[in-house]
C-alpha cells in the first residue's frame, strides 16, 4: 500500500495542503494494518465527516482510498 508520505504527496496535488490526520485517522479507528487486513470502507468517510464536519477530510480520505484501490489493481 502506499505510504502515507505518498498520501500527502497526492493531498498537496489534488488539494494544495495535506491532510496528515485523516491519514492518522485510519490507524486510530480501525487499528495499525488494517490496509493488510480489511481495507478501508466508504463509511469511514462519512463517520470521518460527521466527527469533524470537515469536507476536505472527506474527500482526502476518499482519495486515499482510491489511491489503496488503484495500487492493489496494479498489483494485480
């Protein structure tokens, strides 16, 4: 899975800033590895919007998500 300096990278591409806490947020809520172990879901989204009401936590962390799907494919 990609880092998660490469999480930053593609905040401060698509965004202008990063977002190093919705990247945190993952670890803190679903425990360290748990890219390896069950991925990332949709409704971690949304329960990310809804503790912080931030969009552009939402849609960083949609991106990361993407970003895990893309490079799972290309592993393929």
């Amino acid at each position: 899975m990609p880092s998660h300096r490469i999480h930053r990278l593609v905040d401060r591409l698509l965004f202008g800033k990063e977002f190093p806490q919705v990247h945190d947020y993952a670890d803190a809520v679903l425990g360290k590895g748990h890219r390896k172990k069950w991925g990332h879901s949709i409704f971690h989204t949304a329960l990310l919007y809804l503790l912080t009401r931030k969009k552009e936590y939402a849609y960083s962390h949609f991106a990361h998500i993407m970003l895990d799907e893309l490079e799972s494919k290309a592993r393929r």
